[in-house]
C-alpha cells in the first residue's frame, strides 16, 4: 500500500506568491497537502488542498498546534509542518517541537530569524560578518559607534524589507535617530558596523542538513542604497556563470552557514557583500525561501519546477532535478520620481517591442494605486536570456525606458 504524507502549509492569506509554494506540494507524488489560513482559499479545496482550516492568527504556535491537531484527527499523522513567511518561522519551530515533527527546531528558526544572535553564532565560527552590538540604550549604541567608528546602520532586531534600518554617518546622526527610535531593554536596536562593498545573495536548498543545490545573485544596488533614494528602479540579476573560483568563497561560507545555524531542510537564502578587496562578509541569512521574485527566477535560470524542487527536498530529503544553469535572468522593480499615486507608467510599449520575447513575467504598476515605500516598488518586470551580455543590455534598456510617475 502507498503511504500518503501529510503535509501541512501554513500562511495568514493565500496570497498568489504564497500559494505557488503550496502548489509545489501539491504536484509530488503521494503526498496530501492542507492548509491552515487566516482566510482559507476555499477555490482552491479539493485543487491544491485536501482540506482547509481557519484560525484567527496564523501566527500563534497555540492556533498552529490546535489547527495541526484537527487536521490529524481526520487524516492522521503529519509527515512535514511548513509556511515561507519569514515570521512565522519560530512559531512553526515551537509547533513542531510540541507535535512532534521534523524539521527546523525553534531554537534553529530563531538563530535565523534575531540577527543579533545570527551573528553571535556566526562570529563564534570564525565565519565574516559586520561587528554587532544589540543596544538596549542611546548610551549602548553611542559607545558602539566610537568602537567601530562610522558609518553604522542601525535597525531592527528580527526586521524585513530594510524596514526602520538607517545608514548614519555622523555622531549627530545617530543621536538625533536615537531620539526617534529610543532603543530600551524591552525594545533593543541592533547597530552593526557598515560593511562596504557590492551585495549579492546565496541560496541554498538544504536536506539532512546538507546543501543539495545552490545559486548566486548581485543586487544592484544594494537594498539599502534602493529605499533611500526613492527613484532607483532596484535590479536583482543571476548571472549565467556562477561556477567560477570568484565563488569558491562563498560557497564555503554558505555551507559553513547553513552547518553553523543548524539549518536541516528547506531554502537558506544568504546576503553578503563583497568588499573592494574581494574579501567576503555575511550580511544576514534567512531559513526560508527568497522574496523578491528571486525564487522564480531561481527556477527560471535552471530551468527546473523551483516550487517543487523546494517542496521535494523538504518532503524527500532528495533534489528533485539537477540544477545546470542555462540562462541569466533579472528583475527589474519599477519605480519613478515623486511621490503620491501612481499616474502614468510611460515606456511600456517600447519595451515591450525590444525587449518583449524575453519578458517571463511582469506586474505593472496600477494606476491610482499609491506609491509603495520598499525598494521592490510599484510592480516589475522578469527578463531572462540565454547570453548574458544581452540579458545585462536588456535590463539597461528598461531602466532607460520604463518610467512610473506620480502625483
Ligand atoms: N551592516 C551593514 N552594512 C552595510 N549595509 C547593511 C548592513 N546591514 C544592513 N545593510 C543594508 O540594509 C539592507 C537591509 O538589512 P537587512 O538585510 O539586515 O534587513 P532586512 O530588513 O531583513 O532586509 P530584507 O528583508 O530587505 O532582506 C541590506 O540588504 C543592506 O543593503
Ligand atoms: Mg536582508
């Protein structure tokens, strides 16, 4: 007889960028996938779930575990507990533990999710990474800087999307930020050395604690550098070749990483900067699938069901289909000058003429729509191309001609 595995997707909406990860599920073999929602998609019961179940707050481990335990009493034993969300990570952890499944521990998904123990641990491996101080205090905070000297960044302890993170380059800066943010002992900031150089991520799909597969990614430029200036239209590029020595460094980090937090399955999705020396450092590291259509194009640069390949190593352990790079892919956030609702996004037909055939997904901004405050802006554009000279030309010529206005 087959054995049906039990799988259990966890989200607070079923957004479209969430419910491609269920989906992966959904197409491996004996497996039943149910979902546990604030607002279940019930179009999409007896499609990619088996059943569906509401709660109030699909955050809380409580809610979790008694979600978990309905499912149970109907279908039986759960073989994998899961969600993408970044904070929902610790309360799949804690879930896990109390019914007993596999998978990352709250412990690991903490180590992942508070940067300032990310660091400690990873300082404590001897792996690179900014100098750290989690100040409780404006005093804390102000004898790290004359430590470290400035520029410090200044943010968050477990944040997302550069949320409240600030770049400071002098003393006065950082009082007079000191005075909005008022770090405390119950409300601590995390101030870090600035680390100079290029940005460009690593991900990892992990199985039995081992990396079974992984990719490259340059941020242009970086995120920080986007959100400040409100007209850079933010790129994302995989280049075509990542098999190179230049990455041999970072491959040795990232699976130092990946072994140092502990991380037994699923995506690890690294940050990390390259300095003008070529040395390396760690800006931050995720346990969970990337955002910024860095996923799709993931897949698309390999040409592989990514949503699976991610859904068969956290069920089996196993990579689902060889990832052989064949394409370069980019994505280009779409953004303009000024601020309010957008109007008017001008350019679109011309792009379309030169650059169409190698579009393999766009969200236009909508008019009406106000302007969006992060650095993935207002909608964007995924380009992919077997060369990566065009690719890099193509990406060129959207930024050129693309414009979003507001008023
Ligand atoms: N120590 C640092 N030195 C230089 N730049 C930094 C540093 N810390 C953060 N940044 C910049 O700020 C951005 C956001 O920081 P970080 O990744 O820690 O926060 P986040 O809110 O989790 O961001 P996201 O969700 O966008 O990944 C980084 O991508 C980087 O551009
Ligand atoms: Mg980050």
């Amino acid at each position: 007889m087959i054995r049906m595995r039990n799988i259990v997707f966890v989200a607070p909406f079923p957004m479209d960028a969430t419910l491609r990860f269920a989906k992966g599920f959904a197409r491996l073999e004996n497996v039943r996938v149910f979902g546990v929602f604030q607002k279940p998609p019930m179009s999409e019961r007896g499609r990619t779930f088996d059943d569906l179940v509401a709660v109030e707050d699909a955050l809380d481990p409580d809610e979790i575990v008694s979600a978990v335990r309905r499912i149970e009493a109907v279908y039986g034993p759960t073989h994998r507990l899961t969600g993408v969300l970044e904070p929902l990570q610790t309360p799949l952890g804690v879930a896990r533990e109390r019914l007993g499944i596999a998978g990352p521990s709250a412990e690991v998904a903490e180590r992942f999710r508070d940067k300032s123990l990310m660091k400690d641990h990873l300082r404590a491996a001897g792996i690179p990474c900014a100098r750290h101080r989690l100040a409780t205090s404006a005093e804390d905070a102000l004898a790290f800087a004359k430590e470290v000297g400035f520029p410090i960044v200044i943010k968050p302890p477990a944040g997302a999307g550069c949320r409240g993170t600030f770049r400071l380059e002098s003393e006065d800066e950082l009082r007079s930020a000191l005075a909005n943010i008022r770090p405390s002992p119950a409300k601590p900031s995390l101030c870090e050395e600035f680390l100079q150089g290029t940005e460009q991520s690593f991900e990892a799909l992990v199985a039995g604690g081992k990396i079974l597969a992984h990719s490259i990614s340059h941020y242009q430029p970086t995120p920080l550098e986007a959100v400040a200036t409100p007209w850079i239209q933010w790129v994302c590029m995989l280049p075509l070749d990542i098999a190179g020595p230049d990455y041999d460094e970072v491959r040795r980090v990232g699976a130092e990483v990946v072994r140092t937090l502990g991380l037994d399955d699923g995506f690890a999705h690294m940050e990390w900067f390259r300095r003008a020396d070529g040395s390396i450092a760690v800006g931050e590291v995720a346990a969970r699938p990337p955002g910024g259509q860095l996923t799709a194009m993931t897949g698309l640069v390999h040409d592989i069901d990514i949503y699976r390949a991610w859904a068969r190593a956290v069920v089996d352990g196993r990579l689902d289909a060889p990832w052989n790079r064949r394409y370069a892919a980019a994505t280009i956030f779409l953004r303009g000058v000024g601020r309010g609702h957008v109007t008017r996004i001008d350019g679109l037909d011309e792009a379309q003429r030169v650059v169409g055939k190698w579009v393999e997904e766009v969200k236009l901004p909508r008019v009406g729509a106000p302007k969006a405050d992060g650095y993935e802006g207002d909608g964007y554009v995924i380009l992919r191309h077997r060369d990566q000279a065009t690719l890099e030309a193509a990406v060129s010529f959207v930024l050129n001609t693309v414009r979003v206005s507001y008023a």
